[in-house]
C-alpha cells in the first residue's frame, strides 16, 4: 500500500516543458525593417502550488538590438475554471496564472513593438499558440465526486467530497492547499471523517485568505495504486453561508405588521447581508397565500406590510445572505424560526384596542356611580312617603276613635 502522508515531492519539482524551439511563421509581421517575432524560449513551469503557474520567455533575437523602442508582450491564457480567455500586456518576461492541471494548458503570446521609426503607432506579431495536455494518472474511476465548500459565517470552511465510482481496497483520501501568503502547501489541518472515511476537510478562519484563489487537491493512496488527483481553485468569500436569522419579532400596529429582527451571529459585516423576507397568509375563506420579498435597503432589519383586510393570520420567516457588494457568490442561511401575528410572544395590542378597553372601563365605572345614586335617591324618597303616610293613619284613627261608640273601637285599632 502506498502511503501518501505528504504531497507527492515531485509535483513541486515537476516542468512542464512545453515547446522550447521557435515556433515557424506562417507570415512575417515586420516594422522598421525587422521582424516582430514572437517571444523564444516559452516555458512553463509547476512550483507545486496547485496549478499555479509559473511562465517564462526571451526577448526574440531579432529585436534584441532595437534602440528608442519600446517592446511589450501581450499573454493570453484559457481559464478553465471561468471557460474563458483572459488577457494581460506586460514589458517582464514571466507571469504566474491558475490552471486546472486536470485540462489542457493553452498559452497563446505574442509580441507589441512601438518604435519612433513606426511614429508612435503599436505593432503587433503574430500570435502564438502553446498546447500541454496532462496525461492521466492513477486508478480509473477513482477520483472523488461533488466537491463541495461552505464557509460558515467566516468563522470556518468546510470542504466535503464523496468518493469516486471505483473505490479500491485500504483506499486513503488526502487534501492539500496553498494561497499566495503561503510557502508552501500544506494537508487539511482537520479532517471530516464519515463511516471511518475520510470525506471532507474543516479549515479555520485564520488558515484561510479572501479574495485570492485558493487552491486545493485531494489525491489519494490503495492497495490497487495511487488514486486519481482532483484539482480545485475558489476564492473563500464566494462560498459564505451565514448563521440563522436570530431575535424575529412579529407586531401590529394600526393594522400594520412589522417584521424585526437581529443580524445573524458570525463574522459576515452587517453591511454585507441582504435579507428575503418569506410570508404566509391564511384568509378567512382558509386559502393561504405566499409571497417572497427580496429587501432593498441592505442595512435594514425590518420589514413592514399592510395588513389585508380579510386575513385572519399572518406568518413570516426569514433568511440571509451576502450581497453582491461583498462576494460574486454566496448561500442562503438557513431559514429562521416562523412567527405569526397570534404567537403569544409577539403579539402586541394596538392602539385601538386600548382605546376601546379606557372607554369601557370609564363607562363601566360612570354607570356604576349613577346606579349608586339611583338608589340612594330612591331609598330617601320611600323612606319619606312611609313616614308621612304613618303620621296621616295616625291622625285618622285618633278622630275615629274620638267619634265612635265604644263597643265599636276594638275594628279600628
């Protein structure tokens, strides 16, 4: 079993030599009576940085003694993680580009002459192309698959990958990376391990470096031979995923809900969040209606909506990510916990209702004091005519008793 517990030494010591004669033109490009040949002696060479590159010429011999001119170089190179030419004008003879070393190398170069002879006007040569295709190595069908990084809140990364179709007996997986503030690359510093796998690699915050290709490779080692390489280059601050939205609140205020809430916790700037708010409506017929709204005002953490008037409840959620201000790319966080309009902590009374609630209670209170008096009056005005109508019967039967016989007295006692 080949064990492969440091990066191969031969990838950093490995050339890629790919055309040292002079390529033959086709046509001549000449000015000032020479000829605007393109650059002699392309190499390009491999540090073992991960695919980045290293590119060297010389000056064409024919230009070598031109005096009052100014020579430069125009380099075009195929990205293929990009899909795309990238171009660059430089008076140096060597640059330093990403490739995928899993894809063919093309450079293409060509030679720039301004000259007081050509009074002031840029001559160009012709183009040339270099063409270096790796040849595969290792077990077929045993590179890994879905290579896969998160950068969670910028606090740390995680690379996750699964293994290839082919996988051999006593089959070991190794990741190394490199970024330019670095010397030399370096094995994952914490494996992910799965079903006693190895399956992704977790690199903290100060391991990492935004805004500069982060280059990476997982190879591998069996008892069948060395497992196929697999090359990746991103930029760390494309792949954030921030935390959940945390501290959601949910109020109506005179018929209008309000959503509130916190940044999500990490190192991702306040500044460099964007939010999409998700809600929920159930309507009195029982139909629910959903909508997303996508905020533009970055720095802000709220979020109001009229109320419909036949709604009966209203839920909302929400998530986050990086704006376009901040990275090219990005996740959305996961979303937050949903709270709705009758959620016990959330719910806030409006101004109406305590309105209505101070009427009620000084209505209740003036009724009560009418009521009392009421029937104080009342009370006062029976006890008066009981005492009037007992001192009249009083008078009545003194001259009745004054005026009968007295065997008659007993009926009117």
């Amino acid at each position: 079993m080949l064990l492969l517990n440091k990066f191969p030494a031969w990838l950093s010591a490995f050339a890629l030599l790919l055309l040292t004669q002079e390529p033959v033109s086709t046509s001549e490009v000449t000015a000032c009576g020479v000829a605007v040949d393109p650059p002699a002696n392309i190499e390009i060479t491999d540090p073992g940085f991960l695919g980045y590159l290293s590119i060297h010429w010389t000056q064409p011999a024919g230009l070598q003694n031109l005096t009052l001119c100014r020579v430069r170089y125009q380099l075009r190179y195929y990205d293929t993680y990009e899909e795309r030419w990238r171009s660059v004008r430089t008076v140096k003879l060597t640059y330093a580009a990403q490739f995928d070393l899993e894809k063919p190398v093309r450079v293409r170069i060509l030679t720039v002459l301004k000259c007081a002879c050509t009074n002031g006007t840029e001559v160009q040569g012709e183009e040339k192309e270099w063409v270096y295709t790796p040849e595969p190595t290792g077990v077929a069908g045993s590179r890994i698959r879905d290579f896969h990084c998160v950068y969670y809140g910028k606090e740390y990364m995680e690379c996750t990958w699964e293994s290839g179709p082919i996988q051999p007996p006593n089959s070991q997986h190794y990741l190394y990376y490199w970024h330019r503030e670095m010397d030399e690359t370096k094995e994952c510093p914490e494996y992910i391990i799965l079903s006693e796998d190895r399956r992704g690699c977790r690199f903290p915050r100060e391991s990492l470096l935004e805004f500069s290709k982060f280059n990476l490779c997982v190879n591998g080692s069996s008892s069948a031979g060395s497992l196929k390489m697999a090359y990746f280059s991103i930029e760390v601050q494309n792949h954030v995923k921030p935390a959940v939205v945390s501290s959601v609140h949910v109020s109506e205020i005179d018929g209008e809900l309000k959503l509130d809430w916190s940044p999500p916790s990490g190192q991702v700037p306040e500044h460099c969040l964007e939010y999409e708010v998700e809600s929920s409506t159930t309507m009195e017929n029982g139909k629910e209606k959903q909508e997303k709204m996508a905020l533009q005002n970055l720095e802000d953490t709220s979020y109001g909506v009229q109320r419909e008037v036949e709604s009966q409840k209203a839920c909302f959620r929400i998530r986050s990510n990086v704006n376009r201000y901040c990275a090219d790319g990005g996740f959305w966080s996961d979303w937050s916990q949903t709270k709705c309009t009758e959620d016990k902590e959330t719910q806030y009374i409006p101004k109406w209702t305590y309105l209505s609630l101070v009427g009620l209670l000084v209505i209740g209170i003036a009724g009560v004091i009418i009521l009392c008096l009421s029937l104080w009056s009342l009370k006062k005005l029976c006890i008066k005519k009981t005492n009037k109508k007992d001192a009249l019967y009083t008078l009545y039967k003194e001259k009745v008793n004054a005026t009968m016989p007295t065997i008659l007295s007993p009926i009117f006692k």
